[in-house]
C-alpha cells in the first residue's frame, strides 16, 4: 500500500468517468466521443469499466482547451497530439545523441592529448 505523500504514477488507470469528467469540467458522453475517435485510450477493467490515467486527464485537457480556446476540430487535435508527441520523442533522441557526441568529443580530446605528449 502507499504512503499518503506518494504520488500515483502518471500513466497508472485510477479515475472513473465520473470523477474525470468533474476534474476537466466535460460531460462523460463528450469524453467517451473522445474516446471513439481515438483521442483518448482508458484502460478498462474486467467489468469493461473506463479507468483513466493522470496522463489521460491531462491530454482530454489538452483537447478541450484546443476545441473550445482554439477552435480546432477534433482531426486537426489528433495531427497536433500527434505531431507534438514526435516532436518530444525527436527532443529526446536529439538529447541522447548529443550526450554521446561529447562523450566522444572528451575521448578524443583525450586521445590526441595522448599522442602529443
């Protein structure tokens, strides 16, 4: 069991409908067309209840503040959503590679010392 100071793991399924659509202020049909469109993916239980994730909460956030602070329609949510992912997957490769790079930057730097001494 958890302390009361742990946080739940971001993309752990706790929330029911219910509480979600309380949290971000939609109604549960309109979070269920969501999901029917594929913009948001609850986990279901056995009983085929919709369990959503923190995660879930914030990217039908994201959605709601682009359809009604925005004006976009839910195919253009689902190319931003997209596209925004592959920009932070990039972001972090990009991270990774650069990481790397200075690693074999100091190693050689290391090298040619080496040979000059």
């Amino acid at each position: 069991m958890r302390s009361a100071d742990e946080q739940i793991p971001q993309h752990e399924p706790v929330f029911q409908i219910s509480i979600v659509s309380r949290m971000i202020g939609l109604h549960q049909q309109t979070i269920r067309s969501y999901e029917r469109v594929g913009l948001v993916k609850p986990f279901r239980t056995g009983g085929n209840t919709r369990l959503y994730s923190q995660a879930d909460v914030e990217r039908l956030r994201t959605v709601t503040r682009l359809v009604n602070d925005l004006g976009v329609n839910l195919a253009g949510v689902d190319v931003i959503i997209r596209m925004t992912r592959q920009i932070e997957e990039l972001q972090q490769q990009l991270k990774k590679v650069s990481k790397e790079l200075r690693s074999a930057e100091n190693r050689l730097e290391v090298i040619e010392k080496d040979s000059t001494s």
